[in-house]
C-alpha cells in the first residue's frame, strides 16, 4: 500500500492531506525518513507520524451542527473552539472540508481518507446545500445570475440551484468547494450575506441536530455517501 493511503486509513488526514505531510518530512518508515508518498509500506513496517507511531483505525463518519465561532479544523492553537472537539470519540477526526469561522450547519468529520476525497474532490461533483440571509432583497435577475454562474477573481463559477425561501433568503446548491464561495458569490451580484447555514452535504441534511450537537452516520447513511451523485 502507498504510504499516503496508508496514512490517510490511519486517520493522519485525506489523501492529499496525506501526501503533503510525507512530502514535508514528518514520517518515518523503520526507522528512515520517507518523502515519497508512493513509497510501499505494509502491516509489519513501523511507520511514525511526528514521531509517534501511527496504525490503521476503525473508521468513524460524524455529523456536526456547526455553532458560529466554532474554526472547521482538527485542532486549533488559539483560543477558539475546534470543531473536533465537539464529538466525543478517541479516533483522529478531522473535517470534510471546512466552513468559516462565523458560518453554521453541517460538518462532517472523519478518519477515513479516502472517504474525505470521494465527498472534496472535484471531479465527483458532490453538492452541498446552503440557507444565505442576504443583506438585501434579492432581484429576480440576480438568482438568474447566480444559478447561471458568476464570475470570481478565480474563475467562473458553475451552474447553481438557486431558490428564494423568503423576502432576503435563498437557497444555494453548489458542487464546488472553494473558499467562502458563497459569500464571494453574492458580492458578485452586489449583495452580502450576513448569516450563512449549510443545510445538507450531499445526502446527508442537517435535520435533527441543534447547533453544537453532534452523532456518528448509521451504515445506511455511509453507503449512501459512497453513491455518485450524478447517477
């Protein structure tokens, strides 16, 4: 087995993630310093993370409601409170991609890396649902201009399912995962948001949690995450 994915299965991080921390010479495989993440390890090679040893983990999916002020990161060395630390479990979680500090909803944690690149990377296209509250009405042509796809300092956005939910709030689907692209999205139309909800993560909706509160997916639920969502 690479030695990224052999990382990532023992819940140092996703798969990229994985890599990223070989390539900077935090590993050790027998007792030598690897910085090929293709390298070829195997059960009975002792492999360490920052010099501590890492093993394979049962794999572990949680979701989150994500308070405001709460940071979507493993750890965090200020004095803010890591999403991470609102489960209760003894495995090396981290996020699926993250929210900002000030916005809410969804947040799924896990230590399984290559779950995290099946739901993150690009090409799976996984949508995620999102309720902005928008300093302004929106125009009929400004939910046009955001379900056809804006234009950002980092390129065009893609078609979006756009729906309007009340006076200032919308509904905002999306299969990208850029940062804070949502917020980016409604200053494109000249607009703000001031609260921003992630509702649902692909299959997977918010329902039933209450912010902070967080419970580990069923196995009816992971295999439904495993699903492509263009089928």
């Amino acid at each position: 087995m690479r030695l990224a994915r052999y990382l990532a299965h023992c819940g140092a991080g996703s798969r990229r993630g994985a890599e990223e921390i070989v390539a900077a010479g935090r590993v050790e495989v027998d007792g030598a310093l690897v910085t090929d993440p293709a390298f070829d390890v195997s059960g009975a090679d002792e492999v360490l993370l920052d010099g501590r040893r890492v093993d394979p983990e049962p794999r572990e999916v949680w979701a989150v409601n994500k308070p405001p002020g709460v940071v979507s990161t493993a750890r965090e060395p200020g004095r803010r409170r890591a999403v991470v630390e609102l489960v209760r479990s003894d495995a090396r979680l981290y996020p699926v991609g993250r929210l900002d500090v000030d916005s809410t909803g969804l947040v799924l944690l896990t230590n399984d890396g290559e779950l995290t690149n099946r739901l993150t990377h690009p090409r799976y296209g996984v949508p995620k649902t999102y309720r902005a509250q928008l300093r302004r009405p929106p125009a009929e042509r400004d939910l046009r201009r955001l379900a056809r796809g804006v234009r950002l300092e980092d390129g065009p956005t893609a078609p979006a399912r756009v729906t309007r939910i009340g006076e200032r709030e919308v509904e905002i689907t999306i299969r990208e995962g850029r940062n804070r692209q949502v917020r980016r999205m409604a200053e494109a139309i000249g607009n703000e948001v001031v609260e921003l909800e992630r509702v649902a993560f692909g299959p997977l909706k918010l329902e039933g949690l209450a912010p902070g509160q967080s419970r580990r997916l069923r196995a009816a639920e992971l295999r439904r995450l495993w699903k492509d969502p263009r089928r």
